[in-house]
C-alpha cells in the first residue's frame, strides 16, 4: 500500500506541474489579458443619475421605464427613473435601469452570469481540455508510473490543479472588474463575490466529465467537443425538467416526467448555477428572469443546495470512475 504522505506529495506536485503547463503554453497570460480587457471596460462605464432615492415604508418596488413612462404612469405616482448609464467611456449609453446600484448589478450580471458563466466556463472548458490528453500520453507518463506513486493520486492532482488554476482566474477576474466597476462608479456591490464560488462549482463539475473522456480516448479533440456535447445536454435536461414540472405541458405523461426527474437529479445543472447567482445579486427587481425557472420557484420545487450537492456528487463519481479506468490502463 502506498503511504499517505506519498499520495499526498504527488498531488501537490501535479498541481504545482499543471500550473507550469499553464505558463508554459501561454494559457495563464492569455486569461490574464482577457481578465485585463474586461477591467479596462469596467473602468469606462460610468452612471450618470441623482443619488438613491429613500424608499417609504411598505412601499412596493414599482417602476417604469423612462420611455415607457405615460402621463398616467405619473399621476399613479409609480417611480419613473431617471439617468444614463455610459459604457466604453461613453460611446454607448442607455437609459438608468432602476438606481446607480441596480444599473452597476446589471453590468455584474452581464459579466459573471452571461460572460463568465457562460462563455468563460466554455472557454476554461476548451483551453483546458488538452493538458490531460497531452499529460496521459505514453511518452509524458510513463516516467510518473515508474515510481511508487498512486495512479488516482496523479489524476487527481492534475484534475486539482487544474480546478485551482481555474479558481485563480476566477478570482482575479471577479476582483479586477469589481474594483473597476467601484473606482468608475462608486458602487461596491459584495454580492458580486458570489460568482466566484459558483463559477469554480460550475467548471469543476464539468472538468470531471472532461477528465473521464481524457483517460478513455486520450484525444484533445474528443474530450473538448465531448464536454462540450455534455454541457449542452445538462443544459437542455435542466431547462426541460423546469419546463415540465414549472407549467402545465399538454401531452407530457407521467412516464415522461419521471425520465426528467430523474435526468435532472442524476446530471450537473448549469441553469441552476447560473439562477443561485441571480437570486443572490437580487436581480429579479430589474431584470426579467428566466420563465422556467420563476416557475419552479413559484410551486416550491427548486432547491438550490441539493441542486449543488447533487452536482458535485456527479462530478465526484465521474472522477472516481476515471480514477479506475485510469488504474487499469496499460502503457
């Protein structure tokens, strides 16, 4: 049996290798500079409008748009605001969505829950794809397997460090805009931290799945466009599930709405992800949420803590299932 402290010094060591591999094949300046970019436009957004308007005591978070606003909006007394919000040093601009502080939640949201979420999970999913394929090769392995080092230790470190290069990304983008976005208009927001737990989640749960398709195939090719595959199919099963079980669909048997249970409990929930981060930045105010997932939350069916736990425990079993595959695979 191979000591802990083995298993142990292995897995730093691959964390500490996977951070090498970033450097040396320019991905960790490559997210850097994007993390730069995004700063930079942080920096130019500004938000002209009068300070936060006092709100009365049971006072209904009523308002209307400026250029929907009608004399009738008026005379009801419903709160019209009023103010311009600036982006790219005020090339663009648009109308104040509700306060200076819902208008700076709104370009948060676009930025962690659209671009980071979304799109930078991709990009993370993409990039990141080729350094198990590329480390599981023949010629790069076989020195790690010669000596006494537990096989699940050498993934498990490499999935580690790969999650945690993720994680540093993930906290510099969100501290590079969130201070950008404070210095350019005075409004520091904490809930926009939430994002970084969440897009760490996100990506780990699916580099589980990129990792199993790695040990299998060994192919770069496979394991992107295979996470990829298996992103959108996460997607379409949580949007399904809500869909059927948020609204009354005609023609959906009870068979049917067992298949999407259990489809949705069983795989990771990249909707979910993306609605705990919205419900946490208070988004609903301002901003039009997703209809199936209001609807699941309107018929108490939409838990949150089991839809990370549930997520997680996937990526676990998908991680332990690579571990194995990679135990029995001969060089």
């Amino acid at each position: 049996m191979i000591p802990v402290p083995t298993a142990i010094r292995t897995v730093r060591w691959m964390v500490r290798d996977t951070f090498r591999q970033s450097l040396s094949t320019k991905l960790f300046w490559v997210m850097l500079g994007l993390t730069g970019l995004c700063t930079l436009f942080c920096l130019g957004v500004s938000v002209d409008a009068p300070p936060e308007r006092p709100r009365a005591p049971g006072e209904l978070p009523l308002f209307v748009p400026r250029q929907q606003a009608t004399p009738e909006v008026h005379q009801e007394g419903i709160f019209v605001p009023e103010g311009k919000v600036r982006l790219g040093f005020g090339l663009v601009e648009f109308d104040i969505v509700k306060s200076r502080a819902d208008s700076v939640r709104l370009v948060q949201l676009w930025l962690a829950g659209i671009l980071a979420d979304t799109a930078g999970v991709l990009l993370a999913l993409l990039w990141t794809a080729g350094f198990l394929p590329t480390f599981l090769e023949p010629n790069a392995v076989t020195v790690l397997l010669a000596k006494p080092a537990p096989r699940w230790a050498i993934l498990a470190g490499k999935y580690l460090g790969v999650v945690l290069f993720v994680g540093v990304q993930a906290v510099v983008f969100v501290a590079g805009t969130w201070f950008g976005l404070g210095f350019a208009t005075g409004v520091w927001d904490g809930a926009y931290w939430f994002a970084v737990p969440l897009l760490v989640v996100n990506f780990a749960v699916f580099y589980a799945a990129s990792a199993l398709l790695a040990v299998c195939t060994r192919s770069t090719v496979v394991s992107v466009f295979g996470t990829l595959l298996f992103w959108v199919l996460c997607w379409a099963m949580n949007f399904t599930h809500h869909r059927v079980v948020g609204f009354d669909v005609p023609g959906i048997t009870p068979e049917a709405v067992t298949l999407t249970e259990v489809g949705y409990w069983t795989l990771p929930k990249p909707l979910d992800m993306s609605g705990i981060f919205f419900e946490a930045m208070g988004a609903k105010d301002y901003s039009t949420p997703v209809p199936e997932l209001e609807a699941v939350k309107r018929r108490g069916v939409f838990h949150p803590e089991l839809a990370v736990l549930t997520s997680l425990l996937f990526a676990a079993g998908v991680l332990a299932l690579a571990a194995y595959e990679f135990r029995q695979m001969d060089y």
